[in-house]
C-alpha cells in the first residue's frame, strides 16, 4: 500500500527525522509546521493517516484535531508528543485521536503503529460476484448460471441460495437460514425453508445438478463445491 501522510510538527529535528524514516519506506509525506497549515492541508487533501503533535503554535493539536472531527473527517490520526500523562492521552483519544505515542519514541514502533491505522481505513470493494464451482451468481443484475444456463430464481429463491454460496460446504442449519434471509425469528412449525430448497433443487435438477444442495439430517443444509 502507497501511504499519504501528514505530518503536523513544529520541531524541525523530530519533523526531518519521523519524515525521513516513513520516505524511505517508500510512503508519501506532506508537513506542516503549525497547526493552521495543518488543518488546511487535512482538509484539501486526501491522506491515510495524520501524525499530529499536541503543543503546536497558531491552533493547537487538540483544537486542530476537533475541528477536523466537526467537519466530518475521519482520517485516522496518531498524536506523537511529550505530553504523556495518563490525562493528556486520554484527552487526545477523546478529542478523536485513533493512537497515542509519546515522545521519545522508536520509528520501528512508529511504523508499524502507522501502518495498522491507515490499513484500518482501507476499505475493499464489495464483491460484485460469488461463484462456487460452475455456479455463478452476479449480484447487480441479480444473474444466476449453472454451467452457463441461466436459472430464473424468485426473490427468496435468489437469497437463500446467496447465503448458501457465501457458505459453501458448511451446514447451515434451518434456524440460520430463515432469519438471515427472512428476518424472523425461527418458527419449528413452519416448511417454508423445505419448499424454497426443493424449488432450486428441482432447478439444478433440470440442469443435472441436483445433488448441489446436501440435506444433514437434523442439522441443516449444505451446498457442495464438488461439481
């Protein structure tokens, strides 16, 4: 991952060194003296992770860190200062700090605290497809294939068999299966898991396939990844 960083210090020697140690790590950093500059890059720039100092001159590290938080800004932010009195790293955490170190400081622990902050912020694009073995379900357009033949699935049809691929080859068990696909609490009496599991057995059926979807007797249902 390319990390972006901004780097609020006010101290030219801590400043030259914490910026040094994260380029060489191949990551981008941007600084900023005083707390005003800081704010005004944190909020026109796009950045993984700002390190912020609390004792800065024209707005301070906390007030900087408030007003990021008012307008909305959830980069992470790891306060690097010499304040380190239990009640000073308390006020910064709830001021919105994600991390607290204090100096001085070891750049490997610098790092790898860094690091885990910005991966915290990466977030991974939804799947937009689930496929098991030769079955392939593309969920924008709600496309299901068996061996490339489309199945024509009804809307229950369609999310019990979607929870069963996110599963594949574990028992699910009845119980599971009717609150998480129609969000009720589970009713012994009712055969309305049965009928939707035998309507897509008999579609796989129709396609040669009916042994995707296993029975366990008092347990559930499985849908195997063996074809």
């Amino acid at each position: 991952m390319t990390m972006r960083i901004l780097l609020v210090e006010d101290d030219a020697t801590t400043l030259k060194y914490v910026a040094d140690g994260f380029t060489a790590q191949k990551y981008q950093v941007d600084s900023a003296t005083d707390g005003q500059e800081g704010l005004t890059l944190a909020k026109h720039n796009q950045y993984d992770l700002l390190i912020l100092d609390r004792m800065l001159p024209k707005l301070d590290g906390l007030t900087l860190l408030s007003a990021l938080r008012t307008s909305g800004n959830k980069t992470p932010v790891l306060i690097l200062s010499a304040l380190s009195h239990v009640d000073e790293r308390v006020k910064g955490l709830r001021a919105g700090g994600d991390d607290y170190m204090t100096k001085p400081f070891a750049f490997a622990e610098l790092l790898v605290r860094a690091e885990k902050l910005a991966q915290r912020n990466v977030v991974e694009p939804a799947a937009t497809e689930i496929e098991v073995g030769s079955l392939k379900m593309e969920l924008l357009t709600r496309k299901v294939t068996l061996d490339d033949s489309e199945l024509m699935l009804q809307p229950k049809e369609f999310q019990l068999l979607k929870y069963l691929m996110e599963h594949p080859n574990q028992v699910i068990s009845r119980t599971l299966l009717f609150e998480a696909v129609w969000d009720y609490h589970f009713d012994p009496r009712t055969n309305v898991i049965d009928v939707h599991i035998a309507k897509l057995r008999r579609k796989f059926e129709e396609l040669g396939h009916g042994e995707l979807i296993e029975t366990v007797r008092g347990a559930g249902y499985r849908l195997c990844k063996r074809h």
